[in-house]
C-alpha cells in the first residue's frame, strides 16, 4: 500500500498495542518483529517518509489502562491538543513524533513500566505539517483524565496482628470488580486496581479493624507516595462482614473521586 501511494510526503504510525487483560497497571502487548522493522528502515531513503512506531526493535509497547488507551496515542493525542504544535496551531510531523518519543518513556515509567518509541525518518528530508488546529478544535479533542491507581489493601485485625477475617482478599476482589464496572454517569470505570504491593502514585488502603461481639469497626487510611491522603473510619456486622468490606470499598472510591 506503501509503494502504491504517489504521495510525495508519508506519515506511517504504527502502535503495536493489542487488546489484552485489564487486571494489570498496564498490559505487555505484541512486539514488531525486527524483520519488520528493517523493512520499514529501508524506506528511509525515501524522500518525505516519516515512521513513528510505539517501541524499539524486539521491544514491547505498553497499553495503560489508566489513561483509557495507548501511551502513544495518549500522548500524540496531547501534541495535537496544545502541547507540541507550531505556532500553537501547526502539526509539524517532527515536533509531535519528538513529542510523542519523549512523553512516554515518562508516562511508562510511573506506571511501572518502559517504553521507547522509535522514529523512523530520511537524513535529508525537512519536516512538513500534517495539519492545522484552531483552538476550538483543539478543545474538541477529548482526553481522558488519568485514572486513579489503587494497589492491594493491607488490613489487620488490632488485637491479633494479622488478618483473620480475610478482609484484605475480600476488599481486594470489590476493588478489582470495581475496575471492571462503568460508572452510568461517566460512562468509565472508576479506578484501575493493580496486583502489586506498591506504585508510584498509586492509592493504597492501609489500616486494622477490632471486633466486638457481633460487632466490627475499621479505620483505614489511604496512602499515597508514602504519605496519608485520607482516613475512613466504618463500623459493621461480623455476620455480614461482605456487606461491610463492601462500604468500605464505596468509601474509597468516593474519596478518589476527591
């Protein structure tokens, strides 16, 4: 399709993220194979062929689900959006792929993962602009606001020193299920749960529960970044300890909503 095209000036993005599993951070799709990748090198000699692939040769790309797609299309999505265009409204091809190749190893990387996007372009070509946005059309580009992160909680009972009532699983799964289920209003779910112990900016529930005859109460505080950001305290039913692991999930999402 390449060769058939008389264009005289070519842009080719090519992101190698895949759908996959969403209970992750962030999701290792398929990789280019490097045949691939030399083929497409080989058309550097062409005059006005820009490529711009979502990793490096033998290297995976990323898709977060905390930014509801791709790190690449995220942060092209933001070039075109104000933050890399010429004159505040040009889309020069080398500023934006420029844009895209130092955005998101960063984005990766507070996401716990690596990504390096590659660009693909001939020495003796100059850029050239591949479109031109108002500012109300760069209003019209919608991005979602990144998702709040929350890592797996860590609860106690205060008198026994360690989980006896299992509520660290029990509050896991309602977080996890919580990260599959569209919210009817915005029509996204409402935060990402990551199996993991620690993230950077990532949320996570910490604290104990006493249990008093057929009566329980907890205080949990959610960390972020090693610091305390807000302190639920809940009382409940020992006979219905699902329900009350359930309030206290609804309380966490309230307070990442704030």
């Amino acid at each position: 399709l390449i060769k058939q095209n008389k264009a005289l000036k070519q842009v080719l993005i090519l992101d190698t993220c895949a759908a996959g599993a969403a209970a992750n951070s962030l999701i290792a799709q398929r990789d280019l194979p490097s045949d691939q990748i030399r083929a497409i090198e080989r058309l550097k000699d062409r005059t006005g062929f820009f490529v711009l692939m979502g990793a490096a040769a033998n290297k995976v790309s990323y898709e977060a689900t905390q930014y509801g797609q791709g790190l690449l299309t995220y942060s092209l999505l933001q070039g075109l959006k104000g933050a890399k265009l010429r004159e505040n409204q040009f889309a020069d091809v080398n500023l934006l792929f420029s844009y895209a190749q130092d955005t998101v190893p960063e984005m990766a990387k507070y996401i716990g993962g690596i990504q390096k996007p590659l660009i693909i372009a001939p020495d003796t070509s100059e850029s050239f602009d591949i479109g031109r946005f108002t500012d109300v059309e760069q209003k019209e580009i919608q991005l979602a606001a990144p998702k709040p992160l929350i890592v797996k909680p860590a609860l106690q009972n205060k008198d026994r020193f360690y989980d006896d009532l299992e509520l660290t699983s029990l509050l896991s799964i309602e977080l996890r299920n919580a990260s599959f289920t569209v919210d009817p209003e915005t029509f996204q779910t409402p935060l990402v749960f990551v199996e993991a112990d620690e993230m950077t900016d990532a949320v996570k529930p910490s604290g104990s529960y006493t249990v008093k005859g057929e009566d329980i109460s907890a205080t949990i505080i959610l960390i972020k970044n090693k610091k305390p950001i807000k302190t639920i305290t809940l009382s409940g039913k020992l006979n219905a300890k699902e329900k009350f692991v359930g309030k206290i999930a609804d309380e966490i999402k309230k307070a990442l909503k704030n």
